[in-house]
C-alpha cells in the first residue's frame, strides 16, 4: 500500500554526522522562518487547509502511471503545493510529509531527517517558487503558461532535490562525486518528467474544476523577493556544484592511480554518463557549467517565442 | 519498493508500550546518535547495539519477524554506498570484473561498507520499535513537551488525522481507474492509451484528490470553528518527568557516551 516513490529519502547512517547536524541547524531555520510568517500573514483557517492538504500529498504520492517496461510516473507534490498554497505554507506541508514519513513509516532516517527536510521541503519548495515566477514574469497569467510553469517547476525541484542529495552523498565519502551526482540527477530528470507531467495534468484539472483557487492562491499574488533570491541562488548554486564536483572526484583518482590504468583508460569505470562538453574549452568543469547555462538560455529562448506565438495567434484566431 | 503498512493504532501491554513516550523518543534518537558515532569496524560495540535492538524488538512483542521484515526498507539505498568498497585506499582484498575492468576491493573499504549497512539497519531498525510501541498521538505529546514548535505539531497531528482517510481516497482513485481502463490481469500488457494521456489521467486524478482534500478541510474548519476553535491549538500540558524516568534517562545516556567513548579508544 505505501510507496516510496523517490529514491531520495536518505537512511540513517549514510551521511556523516556533521553534515546531518549542520543540514538539521539549516533546516530548523527555514522552517522556524516559515512557522514566522505563516503566523503573522495567514488566518487561523490555514492550519486545518495546509494539515488536510499534506495528508492528500502524502496519499497523491500513490498515484502513478506506467512509462516503459516497469517504470511508472509518480506526483512528490512540492511543486503542487507552492503553486496553490504559497512558498512558506508549502515549506511546512512538505515539512509534514517528510515528517511523517520518517517517523511513522520510517522512510528516510531521524537523524538524516534534517537533511531530508532540506532536500525536499526547503529546496524542492524554493526552487519550485523560483521557476514557477520566472514563467509568469515571462509570459503572464494565462492558462497554458500556468500549466507549463506547474510542469517546469515540478520538474526542477525533483531534479534540484535529486542533485543536493547526491553531492551530500558525496560530500560523506559514499559514491565518488562523478557517480553519485550524475546518477542520481539523471534517474530524476526522468522521474521529475512523471512529476511534471502529472502536475500539469493536475494543474489543468484545478483550474479548470476551480480556478478561483489557482488565482485567489497566496503564492500568485505577490513575488516574495527573499524566497525568489534564495531559490535562485540554490538553483544557481547546484547547477555550478554538481559538474564542478563530478570533474573533480578524488576518490575516482584513486582507483585509477591503483589500478594503474591512468594512461591506458579512456573512460574510467565509474564514468556511467559522458559528460557534456563544449569544443575549444580546457576546463572540463567551465565547460560543462557553460554548456548548462547555453542550455538554460536555450529553454528560456524557446519559451519566450512559443510566448510570443501563442500571443499572435491569440489575436488573430480563436484563443 | 512497497512495504507492509505500518499499525495505525498499536496496541499492546509491554512494559515498552508503557513506558513514557518522551524518554522512549529521547533514548531512540540517543540510539541512533551513538551509532552514527562509533568508528568504522567497531564490532563488538555495533553488536552490543544490535543485540540491545534486539531485546527491545522482543520486550515490545510486536513480532520479531515483521519487524526484521519491514527493517528491510533502507536496503536498496545501500546501492549508493557500494562504490566506498573500491574508493577506500588500504590494504586489497579481491579484484572482480566490473564494466570489463578488475576493480580492486580494499579492507578498509570492506569495513566501510558493512559498518554503513549494520549501522544504517541498526537506526532503522531502533526506529521501527520506536513506533511499534509508541501511538502516533503519544509522539506527537512528546515532541510538543520536548519543545518542538506548537504549530508544526499540531500541523502534523492534523494530518496524520487525515492520513487513512486521504490514502482510501486515493485507493479507491486508482480502483476506479482500474475498472474504468479495463487492467489486464497479465503482466506488461499496460492499459490505457498514449503516455501523456496516461499522465493526464493520473494528473486528473492528483487535481481531484487535491480538490477532495481543500473541500474537506473547509468541512474540517467549520467543524472545528463549532467546538470552539480560535486559531490557538491547545492541549494538555504534559505532566513533569518522574524520577524512575530521570534515572532512567540519565542511565540510558551515560551507557551511549561510555560505549561511543570505548569503541574510540579501541579503535585506537
């Protein structure tokens, strides 16, 4: 009956002690900024909204459809919840779910709750709130650009949780940077498709069920500049941390001075994806950060013409 | 990986199950402190952990058996801590073929790898009894005495509350969906059509259990508003802790610290 859908829950005993504290300290302060203003801006109506909604994520985390062979597409919800609650009340319902799941069904450990908790409550959420502003500062309000907002920022909140967990991995000393980041970010470019495709489907469904309350929600109002800048710079932060540390494994070194294959291999063994490299770049690490930011400028170019399209047919044939 | 659901309700007469939730949660935590703790190939002092697990999972009479089953979760994540066998330097053990290369498996990377797994296996396991023989409520008791914020506690004892009642719903979804999309009962024969319709399907599915939950906390607050709710969550202040509970507290701590304090000295 349950499920865990994300490989992302991480156990006790994996991470290093001083990581796990030093996440729960990070952690402890977003929600405690969180539990702040959830008191001062929303009414006391929020508390039966957001604990009811938590329950029904942590059941939609059931929901899946199949994608090829085995694997099905599932809904986390980070994205779901800021889009209809807002990036603070969404930071808690996560927070409850994450809760929940460690203590009650003992999916991820207490001790590498604080971790956890930062994966996927505090950066899933922010991340999710950055993305989702970006598409409607680019293309306003409309129906469609709500939608494929929901699917961009379910997408890259997955996949943001997905990285922060294999650098922490890392950072303990369990898989080489260059295995675990890679691995884990590109199992979630996958999953996050399910997720975003799912959102969107949801999205869809709301605003067309009840649309007053994807207008009416918090979170649509008015940017909230701090959580805007602090899910940019997460985002920021992952996308030049994840390549740099994949071109710079030390325990990857290792094997290969021992192994003595140094000058033989071409490709070390523990190189499961070819990195993505620009020509004429010595840089191995500049040169994936730079393809990853062409790639970013690419995806916002696209939409921004898509936006301008659908604004001229909008004019001229029915909408 | 799917896993038995856990008893919402446990019920049971042990000593364990009687005993004060807020020193079980303190002494579960110190558990699982300790364990993160001790040294790589710390044996006899991870046996030591193990076998006092083991006494707990038999003192709670909650069923050995099913314990030891559900312990099994963390199991997969192993998978991320299997590289430390080869990155480790230190004296070579084994070499074994890997992606046509002879990987080289290092003693200490050995001893890495299974001080991870036992002690990973060791903190999920001393969680499980924990919530074997502690109710949901008595938990949630304990982190608001134990100071946990007021509102995030009773945030996750207002969805715990709705917890069952939200994963019926989404049961009876996917039952729906089932008959409606006609599933074939052979394996790999998939319903239904396209992918994105698939995921459209299951979107629309997500959207209305939102919409079902929202509709119902509307209902939640209405009912709550007519017993007197006023934004403010109260609840029984709980009562001090006994002095057999201090003895006890303070005992149970002083035998993590010794142990973490010897492993380290035998470990040199």
């Amino acid at each position: 009956m349950f499920y865990s859908p994300m490989p992302m829950h991480i156990p006790d005993g994996f991470l290093t002690l001083p990581l796990a504290l030093f996440l729960w300290l990070v952690s402890a302060g977003f929600i405690a900024a969180a539990l702040r203003r959830v008191e001062r801006d929303l009414d006391e109506r929020a508390l039966p909204l957001m604990g009811v909604l938590a329950a029904a994520i942590f059941a939609g985390q059931m929901l899946n459809f199949s994608v090829v062979g085995g694997t099905s597409g599932h809904l986390l919800g980070a994205a779901l919840a800021t889009i209809l609650l807002g990036p603070w009340p969404a930071v808690l319902v996560m927070t409850s779910v994450v809760a929940v799941q460690a203590l009650l069904f003992q999916d991820g450990g207490l001790l590498a709750l604080g971790a956890n908790l930062f994966n996927m409550a505090v950066l899933g959420v922010l991340v999710a709130y950055t993305v989702q502003r970006l598409f409607q500062r680019l293309v306003g309000g409309k129906r469609w650009a709500l939608i494929a907002g929901g699917f961009a920022a379910a997408w890259t909140s997955t996949v943001a949780a997905a990285l922060a967990c294999g650098l922490q991995l890392a950072v303990s000393g369990l898989s080489p940077a260059n295995l675990a980041v890679p691995a884990m970010g590109g199992v979630h470019a996958l999953i996050g498709v399910g997720e975003g495709l799912i959102t969107a489907a949801a999205l869809a469904f709301l605003s067309a069920a009840r649309r007053d309350l994807l207008t009416a929600a918090p979170g649509r109002q008015k940017a909230d500049r701090p959580v805007l800048i602090g899910g940019m710079l997460f985002a920021v932060g992952l996308a030049v941390a994840s390549p740099l540390a994949s071109a710079h494994p030390d325990g990857l070194e290792w094997v290969a001075e021992q192994q003595n294959f140094i000058h033989a291999a071409r490709a070390p063994f523990f190189e499961l994806i070819p990195d993505y490299l620009l020509p004429g770049i010595q840089n191995e690490a500049l040169a994936t950060i730079l393809a990853g930011v062409i790639g970013l400028i690419l995806v916002a170019a696209v939409t921004v013409l898509i936006a301008r399209g659908r604004r001229r047919a909008g004019k001229t044939g029915p909408a | 990986m799917s896993v038995p659901a856990p008893d919402p309700y446990p019920q049971g007469g042990s000593r364990l199950h009687r005993a004060d939730a807020r020193l079980k949660l303190l002494l579960t935590l110190g558990f699982i402190l300790t364990a993160g703790l001790l040294p790589d190939g710390a044996w006899s002092a991870l046996i030591l952990l193990l076998s006092l697990a083991l006494s707990a999972a038999l003192l709670s009479r909650a069923g050995l058996a099913r314990l030891l089953r559900r312990s099994l979760l963390a199991l997969p994540f192993l998978l991320a801590a299997l590289p430390v066998l080869f990155t480790l330097p230190g004296e070579p053990l084994a070499q074994i073929p890997l992606f046509g290369r002879q990987a080289v498996i290092s003693q200490a990377g050995l001893e890495r790898f299974l001080t991870i797994a036992l002690k990973s296996w060791l903190s999920l396991l001393a969680a499980l009894i924990f919530s074997a023989v502690t109710p949901f409520p008595q938990t949630l008791a304990a982190m608001r005495s134990l100071r946990a914020p007021r509102l995030l506690v009773a945030l996750i004892g207002l969805m715990w509350r709705y917890l069952f009642v939200m994963v019926d719903s989404a049961e009876r979804l996917l039952r729906a969906r089932e008959s409606r999309s006609a599933a074939s009962p052979r394996p790999g024969l998939r319903s239904g059509g396209r992918l994105t319709w698939r995921a459209r399907v299951t979107g629309g599915m997500a959207g209305s259990l939102l919409l079902r939950s929202i509709e119902r906390s509307e209902r939640v607050y209405a009912a709550m508003l007519a017993r007197g709710y006023d934004g403010e969550v109260r609840s029984l202040t709980a009562a001090p802790f006994q002095p057999v509970v201090w003895g006890a507290l303070i005992a149970g701590l002083a035998f993590y610290a010794g142990l973490v304090l010897l492993a380290w000295l035998l470990a040199g």
